[in-house]
C-alpha cells in the first residue's frame, strides 16, 4: 500500500512538474493557493508556538556549542549532498565533500569540528535531489506549502520523496532499516534541530519580513523560489534577508 501510495504521489507531482518547465521564480504557477495559504497558516502557528521559542532558547546557548551543532548537521548532510554531486556530474566537488565527510567524521569526531576546513578543503553548497532534477532540466511545476515542512515545489517534493524512497543514507540507516547502532528518533531528531538551527540563525531576519511585508505569504513563496533558483544555478548571489547558506533546512534537505 505504502509504495503504491508513493508512486502515485510520484505521477502526481510529476504531472505538476510537466505544467512548467520554464525555471524563471516568477512563472512558477500557485496551482492551489488555498490550500498553500491555509497550510502557510498552520505552520505560522506552529512556529508562533513551538519552533520560534525554541529558537529563541537555543540562541542563548554558547556560541560554541551551536557551532558545533551546526557542524554536526552541515556534515550529516553531505550524505546527500555526495550523491547528488554525482548525478549532476560534478565529481570534483563530490571528492571533495567525501573527503570532507570522511576527515571531519573520524578527526572532526562525528563532523562536530570543521578539521577539513584547516586542511584546505573547501566548504561547498548542499545540494539535494530537487536540485539535481533542476540541473536535469525538469521544471518547478507548482508551488506547494507542505504542513510542516514547508515551502516547496512540485519538482522538490519528487526530490523528498525520491530522498526517502532510497536516495537518503542517514533515512535508510535510522528509519528504513533496523540497525542495532541507529534508532528512527536518530533521523527525526537531526531533522529538528537541523530546523531549530535555522530558525535561530534567521530570527531577525524572518521576524522582519513578517513585520514589513504586506503580503508575507507571497514574500516567503518569492524568496524561497528565487534561492531555489540560484542554488539550481550555482549562483553565488544572495538572496536577500536571511542567513543564505540554510534557507532550505526546513523545506528540503
């Protein structure tokens, strides 16, 4: 039952993704805006109630502890990132971020510190499996606002969806398979933080947006498909108003 449900969700954002093929943020059809505005709404309040408080918390932990925590997640993330260098055909970067992964697992003590950055190795975008679908050529197809999760697209979601499918390691090791070393609150957990982490890093940035925009539904909706955008292109323009490096934490990775 689970497969079948999982190929038809599969067909059914592929459909989405055929409707538009033009990359451009600004042709990206909102195919069902009301849905997407009442599950904008649903996470405003979950965010209002429970991720922006603790944000806010973590923000008053030492710095080094939260630099830690985000070294952890930043290499617990080349797990995917690795592949997709592949499938773009960059391999280059993929050697570079397997080295990364490898020096910063075992001398980093779990990624917990950026030893490969000493080493002149160099620190590279994350990228995931809706990136690589965009390098590929599909279209965005429709905007969608995920419950939870977040902004994302037609495109994006086949990416989550081909992510837990099989296309995740830290998912097939934690949820998919039972391990004797890993548990499935493992990936669930580094999933939140990797939320929280973000939330804390854009607080100023989001609570600004929210407060100066008269339509803040449609501010996050063009500033999450113009950075979809320029991640797809490699671009190293910065989109405006948060910490660029991890606008997707929540939506995607």
């Amino acid at each position: 039952m689970k497969k079948i449900l999982i190929i038809s969700l599969l067909a059914l954002c592929m459909g989405f993704t055929a409707n538009a093929t033009n990359n451009d943020p600004s042709n990206v059809k909102d195919c069902s805006e009301g849905f997407n505005r009442a599950s904008f709404k649903f996470n405003q309040g979950l965010d209002k109630a429970i991720l922006r408080p603790i944000a806010l918390g973590y923000r008053k932990l030492p710095n080094g502890l939260r630099t830690i925590t985000s070294n952890f997640l930043n290499n617990l993330s080349n797990l995917v990132t690795i592949p997709n260098n592949a499938l773009q055909g960059d391999f280059a970067k993929a050697g570079t971020n397997f080295a990364r992964l490898g020096i910063n697992s075992i001398l980093g003590i779990l990624g917990m510190f950026d030893v490969a950055s000493s080493m002149g190795f160099e620190k590279y975008e994350k990228e995931d499996y809706g990136q690589t679908l965009g390098v590929m050529g599909a279209g965005p197809g429709c905007y969608l606002v995920l419950p939870v999760l977040g902004s994302t697209t037609a495109r994006d979601t086949v990416g989550i969806i081909g992510g837990i499918v099989g296309g995740d390691p830290w998912y097939n090791v934690t949820v998919r398979n039972d391990t004797q070393y890993f548990k499935d609150s493992d990936y669930y957990i580094s999933r939140g933080a990797g939320g929280v982490d973000f939330r804390a890093k854009n607080l100023e940035a989001i609570d600004n947006l929210e407060e100066n925009s008269m339509d803040f539904y449609a501010s996050v909706k063009s500033l999450y498909l113009q950075d979809r955008q320029k991640k797809i292109l490699n671009s190293n323009q910065t989109t405006e108003t948060q910490d660029d490096s991890d606008w997707d934490e929540v939506s995607s990775d």
